[in-house]
C-alpha cells in the first residue's frame, strides 16, 4: 500500500488504511501517541547533510548553536520537530514531505538550508547522488532507535512483528541486510561461486 510522505504515513498507518507502516520511524515518545511501534530494528546516529565546504562548522553540536539561527531542513514528522526543539532550539526549520521535496531542495541553487538533517546512513547515500555534500555526525554522536510502525490496539501483530525481529536481529539477519544495503559490503554477503576445489575435491574450505 503506497504512503506520499512521513505525515501522510503517521495519518493512515492507525485509520485502517495499512497495519504495518514499513518504513522505519524514530522511535520518539510523541510517536506512540498515533500508533504502536515493535521493537526496534536498527540504531542510527544523527547525522547532517551539509555543503563540503563548510562541514568543519558542524563537527559539534555547540558550535552549531554558536552559528545563531541556522536553517535546518527535516521531514516533517513529529520526531523531527522534537528533535529540533530540544537539541537546536534556535533553529529555523525548512520541512520537507517526500523525495520529490528533498531532491528539489539538494539540487537548488542557491540552498533554502545550512543543514538536512537525517540518519547518518540515510544522508550517506543522499552525498552519493548529490557529491557537492558531505555528511556529518555532530559531537556527541546521538543515537536513535528505528522500528516500524503498528496499528494501535493490534497487539496480537505487535507480538508477532516483536517476536519475528528478535528472531532475525538475533540470526544475524538485519546485520547481512545492513552491510549489504547500508554499507555496501556485497562479497560478505553472497555465498561463494560453485567451484571444483572446493565443493568437489573438498580441498580448501
């Protein structure tokens, strides 16, 4: 079932419009008052998406707030806005709803923003397409817990979902899925090419 954004997915995800909202959400208390959410998948740093040039400017958290009323640009999600509130308080938010916002907003010139900011992964990727951009982990690292979204009051999926995540983080599943998806690591993850020596004549492992 398709969603057109982060707010779009917080409204439909708990309207019968969907039971699992398959895009991984922050895990933020205000989060939990629109829907239930499993136990989390993966934990992500903070990052921010800024020009290269000026990444030296936003190596900590206290010397971005001595920048003064810095543009950051966020979804438009909960999350985000309490993010902001609390660790940038000074800030002026540039919201974003979906790709075709964020794109629009990487490719302009000149930039409505100083800084995106995102998970540390996730801004990693969006320099690759955009190599005018360097990602950036502020001092101190902040990490934040990801997990997927659940209709309220479906605690029979909830359980499920929890009990199906524990199985695959402990099988060593989502760490595969990471390095291969996240990191780029695709020789670790494929299985070794048939081979004579070794499938056959057993001589090396």
């Amino acid at each position: 079932m398709p969603i057109d954004s982060i707010p779009d997915a917080e409204e439909r995800v708990n309207t019968d419009y969907c039971d699992v909202l398959m895009s991984l959400m922050p895990m933020a208390p205000e989060m939990t008052l629109r829907f239930a959410m499993a136990v989390p998948v993966l934990d992500s740093a903070v990052g921010l998406v800024v020009e290269d040039h000026r990444r030296r400017a936003f190596r900590t958290w206290d010397a971005i707030r001595a920048l003064g009323p810095v543009r950051i640009a966020s979804s438009d999600s909960l999350a985000s806005r309490r993010f902001l509130d609390q660790t940038l308080p000074g800030a002026q938010p540039v919201l974003f709803e979906d790709n075709d916002d964020l794109n629009a907003l990487l490719s302009a010139d000149p930039l409505i923003f100083d800084a995106l900011l995102m998970p540390a992964e996730e801004g990693a990727a969006w320099t690759i397409r955009y190599p005018r951009f360097n990602l950036v982990t502020p001092s101190p690292i902040l990490i934040v817990p990801f997990a997927y979204a659940v209709q309220q009051g479906d605690d029979a999926l909830l359980n499920f979902l929890n009990a199906w995540l524990l199985n695959v983080r402990g099988n060593g599943t989502v760490d595969a899925l990471y390095r291969y998806w996240m990191l780029g690591q695709v020789q670790q993850t494929k299985p070794p090419r048939w081979s004579v020596v070794r499938d056959v004549l057993g001589w090396v492992d």
